[in-house]
C-alpha cells in the first residue's frame, strides 16, 4: 500500500507550521500488513532507516518526498513491534546515527497536566522546562512548555542549526503544555522554543521559562543543564532548622549585592565559588547570622540589581553554574549562615525573549494595562488569578527552598501587589468585585505561597517589604493575615533616619520619632531593615546622612545601630554599612574597602562586630522581640536632653539589659531606675577608644543605689557618652 499522507500535511512540515506532528512523524499504521515511517530532515542529502527489529540490523533508504527533506519508507510489520534508527549522511558528506524523537512517546502524566491546570502542581519544575531522562534505554532530553495560544512550538538550539522545522513539539492533550523528548541531546546544550501563536501571525523565540540555567547576558539562551547532581553537605543544618522557632531566634541579616561586593583586578565579579572563600568567612568573622542576597535569578539589565527578572529558576550565569551557587550556599550553611534570597513575584520586564507576551498573548499578565502594567518601573504584573500562573510562582518559591537549600525569601514589593491603586490616579486603576482598591488575586496568591512554604519547608522564613498598613502582614492565614514569618518595619526606618538626619539642636522637637515605634512594635514581627533602598538614588549613604564634623558623624552611625540592636525586632545591614562607606551604592564597581586603611573604619567595622557577637550572645536582645514582656521604657520623655533608655528582657525575667542613648553632643551624667539591685555590668560603650570614641563611660560597670527614680525603688547614676549608646547587664547576686 503506497504512503497517502495528504501533500498539505507534508507541507505543513515541511514549512514548519504544523501544530501536531505526531499526527504526521514517527511510525503509522498503514494496514493490517504495513507501516510507515516519517521523517523531516533538511540537513540530509540521504536518509536510511536503520532496522533493529531484526536480528541482524538492516539499512533501508528512505525516500526524499519533497526538496525541504521530508522521507517516509513502508515496511511489513506492526507499530508495537517496530524498532529503528535513523543514519544521516548530510551535504558535507558525514554520517549522523541518531533516534527519531517522533518515535518516543509523550511522559508527562494526566494528572500532573490536571494539577498544573488547577494551579497546584508544586513540583513542576520537575516536568516542565528541560529534563535529562532516559526513555528505553535511550538518553535524551524532554523539553515541555505551557502555552496554550501558540498554534505551533519548535524547540531549536545547537543540535538542529536553530531551525524551528527540525523539532516541532506536541500538545499534549488539552493542556496548553507542549512536550518532545529529543535523544542524545546532552547538559551544556543551548536551546530555545520557537512559537508561532494562533493571535495575529506572532512569532517569537522565547527562552525557557523553567529553564534551569541560561547564557551571560547579553545572550539570552536557556542551557540543559542537571540541576540533581550536587552532593549536599548541610544535612546538620537543614535538620537542625526545622527545630527552630525563628521568631525566637537572633537574627542579624547581612544584605548583599553579589556582583559588587567585592571586585577582582579589571573590575570582574567574583564566582559563587570565589564569593563562598571570602564573603562567607566576612560574614561569620562578622557575626552575622545570615546572608541576605539581592535577587540571583537570571536577569539581563545589571542595572536592575535583579529585580527584573527573567529566568526565574535559573540563578544568574554571571558567577557561574547552578552548582557553582549549590556550593556557595553550602558553604554558608557549613558556616552556620542562614540564606535568605530576595524574590519578585510582583512584576516582570517587558523583554522580548522572555515571559512578555509569551505566545501571542498576555499569558502572564493582564491584557489591561490597568492592571497588568506597572506604571513607574515599566514592567508586566503577574496575573495572579491564572491558575497556571500561580502554579508558576509558588512553585518557584519551592523550588528556590528545596533544589537550593534556601532558608528564606524576602518578597519584593508586597505593596504594589496587594494594591489595585499602587502608584495610580485615579481612572487608572479597576476596583475589586467589592468596589475596593485590594487586588484579592494578589492577596489569595500570597496567602497560599506562606502557607505551602511553611507546610513543605518546615524552618524556612518569609520576609514582606511593605511599606503601607496593611494589617497583619505577619500573621497566620487562619487568622486573616497574610502568613510572612517577618515583615520589614518601614516605618521604624523612616522615623529613625527622619530623627537621626537633623542636627542635634533641633531633635528633642522630634522626640516623638523614637519613641512611636513602640506604639506598635507587636502588631508584626518586625525586621529593622537599614536596606540598600536607603543608599541609592541620592538618598546619600549612612555616613553621609549624619549631621556634624568628621567625629560626630562617626559616633552618630554607631549610635544608630545600637539603637536599632537593642530595639525590639531582627535585624539587617546593607553591605557597607558596616565599613563607613561615604558614597552611594553602585553595582558598577566594588565597596570601598580601602576605607578599611582608615583607622576611624577599622574602629567602626569593629562596633558592629561586637554588636553582632553581643547580640547573639544575648538572649535578652532577641527572645523576646514580639510580646511587650520583652521590652519596657525606663524614661522615654525627656526629649529636652534627646536621651532614651529602656529594658530588654530574656524569657528569664533575671536576664536583661539596660540600654541608654544620648542623642546630643554633650556627654551628660544621667540617673535612671533599674528593676533590680546589684551591679549592672557596661558590656558595650559605643564611645569607647577603640570605636573611635572619647572614652567616656563608667570604668566597666557600676553598682545601683537604693535611690527610686522612674518608678522603680533602685536607680543607676551615669554617664552618658555623647552621641553614644551604653548597654549594660544585671548580674544575678551568687
């Protein structure tokens, strides 16, 4: 019986516009009797197909129907029996032996098309994207992407010359996913789909957006690269991390940029595995607890610092491989150094090779630029109502947390995600059902993503910037919160820095500052963030924000981190901080470490050290950061002389610390009530000689007096540095 395949079929092929060809390639059933097999390979000057049902292999010409290379042959057989090569001899006149990936069938199950469609598949990434597996014998790679518009998909890269006719995909089902298994593909191969949407003639190369890996910008290939072959050595830590309750915890978080750092000789970044020799001992020499990294998925433009991001499960090809960062974070955890990474699930660049305007239509985000649009940064938001898209981003979260060990994500811009209105006028903007400015998709979204988290990654953290009033950002979901273990306290920042700017003269008008936060310390779990969003866009760096001479402006930043390491909540620097940087931040370039020649930053660098040990040490400072019991005020007005102090209490009633600050240039002796009698050790004087101070302070410690002052019956007489912190510590009587 002769092939009757219909000519359009052949030239749908041919052409590459065919949406379904396992209907056309592969074997076929003829009749009862005969088969036929078909193939399309423009590379071939001959094709043969290669018997291997026989016990003795046989070599058969296949037949050239067309001048775009498309062959077929007939044989005597049955489909279930048929088994075959095929052996290219191309136009250089080279032999090619391969396996036709027409002849495989499609893996990914019902079901797990079903829960992606119900936006609860939570292991996708292990289906869709790029995946080394092993078909019969045969090894190669599944390649599967969802989009449901595109009329036809092709996956092209090294293998096919970049061809779209060579590998067409098949839907499968209903689904909107479409998957091939290619053999002999192999890691390190680049690749790309090539989509030809039902809208409008669209066609476009898209990257892989469960890509695992991709090229250095400014190319922008996805990379088949195996993800499951790294040899964890942190099994201690991630146990150990499933015990701890992280509210109770002291937290002290050290936010870097990796690309800027530190630099090597011609301004290039250091590797993952450089940045884990030198930045992880920093970090733990420090006595920070963890690292907080801005965004390391894959991004095209430096100068987003990450937050534009377009490979979302693939950690940037910049400082090397996937594994490369599996060691980095390895590494840290052999450390005792928690990894906390930023995540961006509230918007995406409009970048042509990547999710923008993915097959021919606004897959995932909103057509309406009302409400898919971000009108100040010029980016796509999310559609979060889209179940496949929800998929997408919860999944990634998991994703980040299991493949890489990750202990925590810090959420990017929560409030532009909850609100419709976010940086909008009025006409700009669609309300709710309700008629509200809430986005309920976005608020459904986050409260399922903490949810998921903390039910699959017991001990693992999630942290919200967000900087309105939204109530109960921190608080489980049962209780109509949004479920973050932590939220930001922008408020706190915004305040502290207000107060601390002006010139000591005028503060005590602005007492009310320090004070408020208190007000409501407990209606989150709080992190006092000194971010990188305060060094930027002429925001001036910390030292630069400091009024007075030389002198004052060191002695006023280590007051501020004293006052922000004994107010109540975790802690987080920006990198730089800690070393006095003078200038703006900038990712183009390293952080001045030749400061660290200076004796006066070598002095500062050192308060911050013992402020992170004392903290850590300490669980007055820390244990208690979320119930009233942790904190009270000893005098909070005497704002005429701008000094605060206050108790921090342990769970043991026993164990606090006394701190006092003195916000104005004058040293002052200063008589504040104490709960308990007895000696009252100075632990930290952030005047001291060797902070680059003047050495006032009280010789170590000093004794109470039974003198009542600030309604307790005992009280310390001291001496307040100026422009300094002292903290002391109660010494339990033997």
């Amino acid at each position: 019986m002769a092939e009757t395949l219909h000519p359009d079929a052949i030239a749908a092929i041919s052409t590459g516009n065919h949406g379904a060809p396992y209907d056309v390639l592969g074997v076929h059933k003829l009749d009862d009797k005969q088969i036929t097999i078909r193939v399309f390979r423009p590379t071939a000057k001959e094709l043969y197909l290669v018997n291997e049902t026989l016990k003795k292999p046989k070599k058969i010409a296949m037949e050239r129907v067309n001048e775009h290379g498309f062959y077929t042959v007939t044989l005597k057989g049955h489909i279930e029996k048929c088994k075959y090569s095929l052996l290219e001899i191309n136009y250089q006149d080279k032999d090619y032996t391969f396996q036709d990936p027409y002849s495989f069938p499609l893996t990914i199950t019902e079901f797990d098309l079903y829960l992606h469609a119900e936006g609860r598949n939570w292991e996708i990434y292990d289906k869709l994207g790029a995946h080394l597996i092993d078909i019969d014998g045969v090894k190669g790679v599944r390649f599967a992407v969802w989009a449901p518009n595109a009329r036809r998909v092709s996956v092209i890269g090294d293998f096919n010359n970049w061809d779209g006719r060579v590998h067409p995909m098949q839907p499968n089902g209903e689904s909107g996913v479409w998957e091939l298994f290619i053999p002999q593909v192999a890691i390190g191969t680049k690749y790309k789909y090539e989509l030809k949407s039902h809208h409008e003639g669209y066609t476009a190369e898209k990257i892989d957006p469960y890509g695992f890996y991709a090229e250095r910008r400014p190319a922008t290939a996805s990379i088949v690269v195996d993800i499951n072959d790294y040899d964890w050595n942190d099994t201690k830590w991630m146990e150990k991390r499933t015990e701890d309750d992280p509210l109770e915890k002291a937290i002290v978080i050290y936010e870097c940029h990796l690309g800027s750092w530190r630099r090597k000789s011609g301004n290039e970044w250091l590797t993952y595995r450089e940045l884990a020799d030198s930045l992880v001992p920093y970090v733990k020499d420090m006595g920070y607890t963890h690292l907080e990294l801005m965004p390391v998925a894959e991004h095209p433009f430096d100068g987003s610092w990450g937050y534009q991001v377009t490979g979302y499960y693939a950690p940037t090809s910049r400082f090397g491989t996937p594994q490369d960062f599996m060691y980095f974070v390895d590494k840290c955890h052999e450390a005792d150094i928690g990894v906390i990474v930023d995540w961006v699930p509230a918007h995406f660049p409009k970048d042509g090779h990547a999710l923008s305007y993915f097959d021919g239509t606004h897959l995932y985000s909103h057509e309406d630029a009302r409400k898919g649009e971000h009108p100040d940064w010029g980016t796509y938001i999310f559609n979060y109502g889209r179940n496949e898209v929800r998929n997408f981003l919860i999944a990634n979260a998991l994703f980040w947390l299991k493949k890489y060990h990750i202990d925590g994500l810090r959420v990017d811009a929560v409030s532009s995600m909850v609100y419709l209105n976010f940086s909008r006028e009025d006409g700009e903007w669609i309300p709710n059902e309700y008629g509200g400015n809430e986005n309920l998709e976005a608020v459904q979204f986050l409260r399922e993503t903490n949810i998921v988290i903390h039910e699959q990654c017991r001990g693992a953290i999630t942290i919200a910037e967000e900087s309105t009033a939204w109530a109960m950002v921190s608080r489980p979901t049962y209780l109509g919160g949004l479920g973050f273990t932590f939220k930001w306290n922008m408020g706190w920042m915004h305040d502290t820095l207000a107060y601390i700017k002006k010139d000591p003269v005028y503060r005590k008008w602005e007492h009310h500052k320090l004070t408020f936060s208190m007000v409501y310390a407990y209606t989150e779990n709080f992190v006092l963030s000194l971010s990188h969003d305060e060094v930027v866009h002429l925001k001036g760096s910390m030292m630069e924000k400091m009024p007075g001479d030389w002198w004052q402006k060191f002695a006023q930043v280590r007051l501020l981190f004293g006052y922000q390491y004994t107010h109540p909540g975790k802690k987080l620097h920006f990198m730089g901080a800690e070393i006095g940087q003078w200038s703006e931040w900038s990712e183009e370039g390293e952080l001045d470490w030749n400061l660290m020649e200076l004796p006066t930053h070598q002095a500062l660098n050192r308060w911050v050290k013992d402020l992170n040990h004392l903290y850590i040490s300490e669980p007055a400072l820390y244990e208690v950061d979320y119930n009233p019991e942790g904190f009270r005020w000893i005098d909070a007005n005497d704002s005429d002389n701008s000094t605060f102090s206050y108790i921090r209490y342990a769970k043991d009633k026993d164990n606090f610390m006394v701190a006092v600050l003195n916000f104005t240039p004058v040293p002052r002796i200063h008589r504040i009530g104490v709960p308990k009698a007895g000696f009252y050790e100075e632990l930290l004087n952030s005047d001291a000689e060797i902070y680059g101070g003047g050495n006032v302070g009280n010789m170590g410690g000093l004794h109470s007096n039974d003198v009542p002052a600030h309604g307790f019956d005992d009280s310390l007489n001291l001496s307040i540095p100026p422009l300094g912190i002292v903290i002391l510590k109660y010494q339990k009587k033997d």
